[in-house]
C-alpha cells in the first residue's frame, strides 16, 4: 500500500473522528426521534411516500431542526441540573469552589479552559465526544420513556410488556446517562483543568 493511499484513509478517518460529536450533536437525535415517532405513530407517515427523494430530504431537514432542538434541551436543562448538583454536593469537576455561586464558578472555569492553549486538541475532541455521548444516552432515555406512555394502538410499542421494558429501558438509561455525565465531569477537569482535580 502506498503512502499517498495510507495518508489519504488517515485523512478521511481522522476527519470523520473531528465531526463525529457533531453527528451526535446535531443529526442522529433527529434522526432517533423520528425513527421512534415511526415506530410508535405509523399513522402520522401514512400519506408520505418513504422512498421519494423529497419525502428523505424534508425528513433530513425535520431531523436536523428537531435533533438541534432537543441537543439544546437536553445540554442546557439536564446537562447543567446534573453538572449544577455535582457542584452543590461538592463532586470533584468544572466549577468546584467553595467562594461565590454556580454562574461565578462555571464561568470562571470556562474562561480558564477556553484561554489554556497547554491541552492537546485530542483531549478536547475526547471531552466533547464524551459530552455528545451523555446527551445520546438522555435522548435514548427520554424517547424510551415517551415510546413507552405514547404510543398508537397496535404498535410494537403498545403492549403492557412492551411498555413495562421501556420503561425499565428508561430508567436504566436515565440513570447510567447521569453517572457517565458525573464521569465526564470529573473527566473534564483532569484533562482541561488540572487544578481543579484534588
């Protein structure tokens, strides 16, 4: 194999590496979230045909907007409840101090890493990845939970069983999205903020 064709595949994986944060970010939530309204609302989709070429584009653009929408909830609602809860317990991670509030602390540690040109690009990919990894696993939590109280008669999803493990599925997920944001947290400050982790 030549060099050229080794630099050339490091190239594109290297670049599918940078952006794959911005996937989770942005387009598979829309894209989940359409997928479980199909599944459990097969009625809503009954008009459309799936296989045309404007029918995919609309429901990219759906995907995009609804994925955006629901990233944004779950960073700036869940995200910071959990990360807000660490700090008022004390946890080790961004905005940890016992002087001044949340808000001062917070952006206090956000200055300091965004001006701390010593971490390496890789660990900050690392962190960001971990993040949009968080916010996958609240979504899959959130959207089994509403599979599980909202679903069409008939569906896959209807049933009592099928509703009893959605709902286990849910709470699972729930509960392993807020240790691994707690993890991230910690993950955080050892890898962007050193004196911050004791």
């Amino acid at each position: 194999m030549s060099r050229d064709s080794e630099d050339q595949k490091k190239g594109i994986i290297g670049e599918i590496a940078e952006n794959l944060g911005a996937l989770f970010r942005h387009l598979l939530p829309g894209g989940l979230i359409l997928g479980v309204a199909r599944i459990t609302h097969p009625s809503w989709f009954a008009c459309f045909d799936s296989s045309s070429w404007p029918f995919l584009a609309v429901m990219g653009v759906i995907a995009i907007a609804v994925g955006n929408a629901w990233f944004s909830v779950n960073r700036y609602v869940i995200h910071q409840l959990v990360d807000y809860l660490c700090w008022l317990r004390q946890l080790q991670g961004p905005a940890k101090g016992n002087q001044g509030g949340y808000l001062d602390h917070l952006a206090k540690y956000v200055r300091e890493v965004l001006l701390n040109r010593n971490v390496p690009e890789r660990a900050r990919q690392h962190v960001a990845f971990r993040a949009s990894s968080v916010l996958l696993i609240y979504t899959l939590s959130e959207l089994s939970l509403l599979a599980a109280l909202w679903s069409e008669g008939g569906t896959l999803t209807s049933g009592c069983r099928s509703r009893i493990l959605l709902l286990v599925g849910a709470a699972v997920l729930l509960l392993a999205g807020v240790l691994q944001n707690i993890i991230t947290r910690r993950i955080d400050a050892a890898v962007l903020h050193e004196n911050l982790v004791q």
